[in-house]
C-alpha cells in the first residue's frame, strides 16, 4: 500500500492498522477484536468490527470468520516492516473450560474435585502447544493477581497441559481435595508437604500435605491481555 493510499483512511482505521502491524511483529500472529479494541480506545467490539471490514472492503485486510484471530494484513504500512503471518494450519483448537484462581486457594461449591465447568473452544497459535498434542491440552481463564510478578494477571487465560505430575519450579493448577480448594501456583515439594508458591510480593507462600495436593495441570504458556 502507498503512503498516499494510507493517507485516506480514518484516523481510527490508520490506528487500526498500526496496532496490527505492531502486534504480529511481536506476536506472530493476529489480534482479536477485543484486543483492537482496547489498543485503539473503542469500547465497542461493533464499532471495530464495522472498521475491520471496511479495511478488508477497501483491500488492507483479509479476513476468515472461521477462526477467532482470522485476519491478515495485505502488504505492509508505510514505513513499517512486513512479519509473514503463521498459517492458519497452525492454529490450534482448545476447550477453554472454566477459570482458575491465582490467589488462595477459593473453595469450591463440591468435593467433586472439578474445578471447571466446560465452557467453549479457543483457537491459538499452535507454537503456544509447546509441541503437545492438542487433545492434552486445555485454557483456564485466571482470577486473581498473585501470579503476577510471572506476568499473569486476572483475565489473561493460561494455556495448560493435563497432567497428574510436576517438576519442582513448574506451574500448575492444583486441586486441595480435603478443602474443595484450587489455586495456580509454582510447585515445590518439601518432603511430606508442598509449597506453592505465589509471584507477589506481598504474599507469602501455601503449604499443604503432599497428601492434599492434586496436580491437574501444567502452564505452557499464556495469552496476555492488554491494558
């Protein structure tokens, strides 16, 4: 696209464009609509939808309604760097089944052991899989800030593999059975007991029996939100 072409666009839809520019440079992959949203200062997810298709209408965009992150830059903005997009054969589709406290561990409703309720699937860059199989692996969206010095904080959803073991400085959810509790923390055992460990300052670490503390899952990785 040309500078004098750029030039004619709204000064939302040039900050649009910027922002996707900027966040596939860094990222590999698109933005979501919330994400645009919130970088550009639109409150309404219609308001920037209206703007993305007038984008793909005068030929800047291209865009997928199949998948959650389905836009593509055509080309490059002036002045700015072109990063090739990941396909989409390397989007990944992953149940994202409920939430997942990083505080204290919040009890909850039953002694089931569930800790999630199956919500609805996510698509995310494949690379995020850390190379597992996609039917390993599940989301948790985090409640709380006490992962926060690891930079996760509420809202930002962790991507996780099952599984019933850990290594000692990994990051798991855990399941405190005799308490019905939950909780996202680094895990370390201690003998008979288990620390888990917050990344917050100003709090102090969990200690249970390690016959109280149920790994269910380990964090790969994480998709953060803005602001």
């Amino acid at each position: 696209m040309s500078q004098k072409d750029f030039n004619k666009l709204s000064e939302r839809q040039k900050a649009i464009l910027r922002f996707m520019q900027r966040y596939i440079e860094q990222n590999g992959y698109p933005p979501t609509i919330r994400n645009i949203g919130e970088a550009t200062n639109i409150p309404s997810t219609s308001v920037v939808n209206y703007n993305l298709n007038k984008l793909v209408e005068a030929g800047y965009l291209e865009r997928s309604e199949h998948i959650s992150r389905g836009l593509r830059l055509v080309g490059s903005l002036p002045g700015m760097r072109h990063k090739p997009l990941k396909t989409e054969e390397k989007v990944a589709h992953i149940p994202r089944i409920g939430h997942i406290v990083a505080s204290k561990p919040v009890q909850m409703p039953d002694d089931t052991g569930h800790y999630y309720d199956e919500d609805d699937v996510i698509d995310v860059p494949a690379a995020l899989l850390m190379g597992f199989d996609p039917d390993e692996v599940f989301a948790l969206e985090v409640k709380g800030d006490s992962m926060i010095d690891a930079m996760i904080r509420e809202g930002d959803i962790v991507i996780m593999r099952h599984q019933l073991v850990a290594q000692p400085g990994d990051m798991v959810a855990v399941w405190l059975p005799e308490r019905s509790e939950t909780t996202l923390k680094y895990y370390h055992p201690e003998g008979d007991r288990i620390r888990l460990q917050p990344a917050h300052p100003a709090m102090e670490p969990i200690y249970v029996s390690a016959a109280n503390c149920e790994i269910r899952g380990k964090v790969l990785s994480v998709i953060r939100t803005l602001g």
